[in-house]
C-alpha cells in the first residue's frame, strides 16, 4: 500500500457507492429547501398583488385601465375570504383593512409554513 492512498479504517462507508439507484435521496435537503422558497416567493407575490391594488385604490387609478382592472381582479380572488370584515364608511380605509388584512395572513401563513419546512 502506498503512502498516497487512504488506509481502509480512514475511509469513509458510503453505502450508495456503486450503486446508480436513481431515487436514492439526497441528504442536503434540498428539495425542502425548493419547496419552502417556492411558498415563500407564492406568498411574497400573494401580498405584493393585494399591496398593489390598495396603492392603486387609494391614489385613485383609472379603474377601466386594463392594468388596474387585472390587479383588481387578482386581489379580489385572493381576498374573497376576507371581503367586508371591515365596513367602514371611508372607502379608502376599507380597501386598506381588508385587503391588508389578507396580504398580513397570506405573508405570516406562506412565510411561517416555508420556515417550518426549512427545519425539516
């Protein structure tokens, strides 16, 4: 045995060695890590519609703009749960209340099931 080559007590058992099983899993978690950034960034995109549309809502957007009627459209789909919890007579607030209310559950829920499977 030459000096260059590791002593078989030093070497490291991998028991995949040899083997081309291709469902062996990987160790590094990285499909958790995958899926956890893609319920991030669906949350992240979740709240940044509905951030839109109040922005749009209160600076007064042409709402017949194709634009602002796509946004409109995708904020009420996201925010049907959460539609008149808040009736206030200033419709400004209201928008704001509402859809702020989905964006903040949208966020804290994609956000807190991301970091849980981050864990695994």
């Amino acid at each position: 045995m030459s000096n260059t080559e590791p002593r078989p007590e030093n070497q490291r058992f991998d028991r995949n060695h040899g083997s081309h099983h291709s469902y062996a899993r990987d160790g590094d978690g990285s499909a958790a890590r995958r899926s956890a950034l893609v319920i991030h960034t669906m949350a992240d995109i979740a709240a940044a519609f509905l951030g839109l549309w109040i922005v749009l809502y209160l600076l007064e957007a042409n709402q017949s703009n194709v634009f602002v009627e796509f946004v409109e459209g995708v904020a009420d789909w996201l925010a049907w749960w959460s539609q008149d919890i808040f009736t206030m007579d200033t419709d400004g607030i209201r928008v704001l209340l509402n859809y702020g209310l989905a964006a903040a559950v949208y966020l804290l829920i994609g956000h807190g099931i991301a970091t849980r499977i981050r864990r695994l």
